[in-house]
C-alpha cells in the first residue's frame, strides 16, 4: 500500500470515528432534551396549581379582611 494511499485510508477511518461520535453525542443530547423538556412541562403544570391556589386564598383573604383605600394621604 502506497503512502498515499495509507494517508487516506486513516482520514476515511478518523471521519467515520467522528462521524459515528458525533451521531452519538447527539443522540445524547436528544435523550437529555427529552428529559428535561418532560421535567419543565411537569414544573408549569405543579406552578399553574400553585398559582391557582395562591390566587384563590388571596381572593378569601381579601373578602374577610378588605384593603383599605389609602389614595388619601
């Protein structure tokens, strides 16, 4: 086998071995964006109770105990 020739047989070897390590890096980083992406969707739906919760006990809060109109001093 020439120089040439082995030169270029372990260029087509390095780009495969990258292309195939590129591949699997990305494929890691889907199976990680999937992950998070079901987690954050989690997070909004546990925020939105939370936030319907907060807004409902500031709205007994508010008619038990109104705020007094303090525009005048």
């Amino acid at each position: 086998m020439s120089k040439k020739t082995e030169v270029m047989e372990e260029v087509k070897t390095n780009h495969t071995t990258e292309l195939i390590d590129t591949k699997a890096k990305a494929k890691e980083a889907i199976d990680t964006l999937r992950v998070q992406l079901r987690e954050h969707l989690q997070q909004v739906e546990h925020h939105r109770t939370m936030a319907t919760k907060a807004q409902g006990a500031l709205e007994v809060l508010l008619q038990l105990y109104p705020e007094e109109d303090n525009s005048e001093g």
